[in-house]
C-alpha cells in the first residue's frame, strides 16, 4: 500500500502561498544586500557572490606614540604600521623580525627558501611578495622561486632545498614537526641551526596569520621598489 502522504495534495492552495513567501523572503534578503552593498560592507564578486569588504585599519602615523613613531617612519611597510594598533607588542613583534632577519646565524638563502615556503602554504599574499624580493637578494633563483610556489609538496630542488619545503609544510600544516624531519634538521644543522629554523617557520607563520586576518594591504609599487632597491 502507497503510505506517502503528500500535504499539496490534500491543500494545493498551501503549495501556492509557500511559493509566495519564499519568494518574497528571497526579495527581501537581495534587497537587504543591496542596501549593505551601497553602504560600502559588502561587494558583490565577478562569480556573483557576496564578499565581506572588512579590515582592520592602518593606524595614522602621526597618531602613535614615541618610539614606535619612529621605528614605523624608518621602515614604512605596512605590517608595522598594523602592529603599531597593538602598542603593547610592537617593539617585542618588530624586534622579533630583526632577531630572525639580522641577527641569526641561520643562512640567509635558507630562511628564505623557508620563509618562501609557508607563505605559500598559507596563501599569505604580502609575505610572499616581500620575501620573494628579499629571498632574490639572498641568492635564491627564480627557478627555485617558482618551484616553491608550484610544487607540492616540493621535491624537485634537491635534498636541503626539499627539506627546508617539507619543515615548513609540516609546521605549518601538521604544527608538530614530524620525527623524520627533525632528525634531518638536526642531523644538517644541530641544535642551534636546528631551533633556529623552526623558530623561524614558527614566527613567520604567526606573522602570515597576522597579516591574512588583518587585511594588511600591500604598499604601492614605488614603494616596493624603493624599499627593496630593486
């Protein structure tokens, strides 16, 4: 015996009146999003989908307070100017940064390749700008450049350059560095080498975090160039 039990068919005048007030509750969500639109909260993208146009805004510079005034006019990048609106951590965030970039034995070229790495993995679009210019000025190649942002997991540059991708992967992916790799970290590098580039894919990747929740605009071209001397 045929038991489903169709509600239309006893009432067809409900199917109607339902057809009405979803279509009138789909009118009044569109122009509800119009609306929003208009007042600049949201943006409609070119597949149609309705996009957030929300940031955390750049601080005025003339605004901030002494010390942090200064360290931000001498190196005019954006992601110092965001932590400036943190004043409390600004002097320990930019200090970091310098430990890592200036003052670690770690080699340049690859921290970089390092560096390079997680902010691909993290689609951290102003980490990997930046660094693909600092990475070129540490002597890593375009080739090597491309690979990073292409492959992954990255296998193709070699046993070092590979181990550097997959350190960073697993960190960045997985938060614990698997055993087999810190073997080989520690194997290549020792202990302090070893602390030192997870250290650094660790910092990097809170710094990706930072500037992807944020919205940290990326600086105009001339001022790319200029900072980079390229």
């Amino acid at each position: 015996m045929h038991t489903c039990f169709s509600l239309h068919e006893h009432q067809p005048g409900l199917a109607v009146e339902q057809a009405d007030f979803h279509r009138d509750v789909y009118h009044h969500a569109a122009e509800v999003l119009v609306d929003l639109a208009s007042k600049g909260i949201f943006s409609s993208s070119v597949k149609g989908e309705i996009q957030m146009n929300t940031s955390i805004p750049l601080p005025d510079i003339g605004s901030l307070p002494p010390g942090i005034k200064e360290t931000v006019e001498s190196t005019p990048l954006n992601v110092f100017l965001m932590a400036a609106n943190a004043p409390a951590s600004f002097i320990t965030f930019a200090g970091f940064a310098r430990s890592i970039l200036f003052e670690s034995d770690f080699d340049s070229r690859k921290r970089e390749i390092a560096v390079l790495r997680v902010a691909r993995v993290t689609n951290a679009n102003y980490e990997w700008t930046h660094h693909v210019a600092i990475a070129r000025q540490c002597g890593v190649t375009n080739e090597e450049i491309e690979k990073i942002k292409a492959e992954d997991p990255v296998t193709s540059l070699g046993d070092e350059v590979n181990l550097l991708c997959r350190a960073a992967d697993e960190i960045t992916r997985n938060v614990r560095l698997s055993d087999e790799a810190l073997v080989q970290i520690l194997d290549r590098y020792g202990v302090r080498g070893a602390t030192e580039l997870i250290l650094c894919v660790s910092y990097f990747n809170m710094v990706s975090r930072f500037l992807e929740s944020t919205r940290v605009p990326l600086e105009e071209e001339d001022v790319l160039k200029k900072f980079h001397k390229t």
